[in-house]
C-alpha cells in the first residue's frame, strides 16, 4: 500500500503540474483579484524551479558528496541500487542517466576494493508486468568481467525500503560481515543510508552520478530560466519527501 500511494503522489512532486494547475485554475476563474493572486503564484515558481543555480545549490546542500572508503580496505560487498536502466514495450533493456553507479560498482570491483556486489532492484511499474531491472545489470556485469559467482542479485524490490530489507536477508544468509559498500546516487545516499542503516546494516556511503557539482556560473545563470530545470526538480523534491516519509513511518 505504502508503495502505491508513493508512486500516485510523486505526479504531485513535479513543478510543472503545479504550473498547468494553477493555470487551469486561473482560466477558469472569473475573480480578477484571484486571477492576479494566482498569476504571481505562477510567476513566482516559474523563477524559482526553473533556475538552475538554485537547483544546483539545492543538492549540493542535500547530497553526499563525497564517499567515505578507507584507503587500502577490501570490502565483503558493495551493494549496487537500481534506478539506472529500464525496459520497453518489447521488454528491451537501456541504461539511463543515472550509469554511473554501474560503472562504479565496476570499478570498485576490478580493483579489488569490493569482493562481491549485490545487485537490488526490481520493478517499479504499477500497471505493466515486467523483468526486474536486476536481471538485466546482472547480465550486464557478467560481460563487462565480473565472474557470477561474485554476483549476488535481488530482483523483487520496488522501493529503497525494500532494496534494504531484501539485500539483509541475502548477505545475512551468506553471513557476509560488514561494512558493506553503498553504491547509489549522490542525492538519493542521504535516505539509502538512513534506511539502510535503519535495517540494521553497517555501510559507509560511495556517491556517484552526481546531479550537482561546484561549477563556476556566468552571470547570465543566476537568472536566465531552464526548461530543463524542472525535470531535475523532481528528482530531488521526490528525495525530500521520500526522506520525511520515511522517517515519520518508521522505515528510516
């Protein structure tokens, strides 16, 4: 149930819905005062979510933006977190924006840094039944050269609380010991690491994808709007929310 009402409210997450409802809003009504009231709300998040410096500053303030690997340490595991590739209508695999964190859990395995990685992550889709995006990460590593053998996949998880406790009963049936590695974005690794820990793992955080960096901006910047902004709103709005969810629902 918590799954369901979470995927119906991330709709209400993205600032450009707010946009198109206030603007139906202020088709529809005849009140010149509250036509006025309501353009100045559109103007003001117009400004605001389309801004990419503060967006930027936004989630350099939230993410993890460094990891917190000891040098010459070997890890049991590093535990790699969905949310990187998707499938089509004709079930055909595709990574997305969010590679890094494949490409990183290769790394750190070919250099020896994490002995196994265990790969957690189903689907997320409501309505259409699909593989778990595990499945194809898993064949993925395999022909980059990881050996199956140090491959441990969780396929059934649709959210972060279900990576945690899903990955939890694989490596305490192996008995693996921790500090485990976690492999996540850079702005999801504040709730990763508060849920993972919450389940009663012992894992030191390895960001990557990184949605925000300490970039120089031309003047223009700090004014000239995004389209594109938006979109990358929602992502960080969706961590947020997820964040406080979590916590006031005792996953967290």
């Amino acid at each position: 149930m918590f799954f369901v009402v979470s995927k119906f409210a991330l709709s209400f997450l993205q600032p450009f819905n707010w946009l198109l409802i206030l603007f139906f809003a202020w088709l529809l009504v005849k009140n010149k005062k509250v036509k006025k009231r309501l353009l100045i709300a559109m103007s003001i998040i117009f400004l605001l979510f389309s801004n990419d410096y503060l967006r930027n500053e936004a989630e350099l303030k939230w993410q993890v933006n460094k990891s917190c690997l000891q040098q010459g340490k070997q890890y049991e595991a590093g535990i790699l977190l969905g949310g990187m590739a998707g499938y089509d209508r004709y079930k055909h695999a595709t990574f997305s924006g969010a590679a890094d964190r494949f490409i990183q859990a290769n790394i750190l395995y070919h250099q020896g840094i994490i002995k196994k990685i265990v790969v957690s992550s189903g689907s997320a889709n409501i309505f259409i039944k699909e593989p778990g995006e595990a499945d194809f990460l898993v064949e993925e590593l395999i022909k980059s050269g990881v050996p199956a053998k140090d491959i441990l996949m969780e396929n059934k998880s649709r959210n972060t609380f279900e990576n945690a406790t899903l990955s939890k009963r694989i490596v305490d049936s192996l008995q693996l010991k921790g500090p485990f590695v976690l492999i996540t974005s850079a702005f999801h690794m504040p709730r990763a690491m508060r849920v993972f820990t919450s389940a009663g793992f012992d894992v030191v955080p390895y960001p990557c994808a990184f949605g925000a960096t300490y970039k120089n901006y031309p003047w223009t910047e700090y004014f000239w709007p995004s389209l594109g902004t938006f979109v990358s709103w929602e992502g960080l709005l969706k961590e947020y929310v997820g964040y406080l969810a979590y916590k006031l629902t005792g996953k967290a």
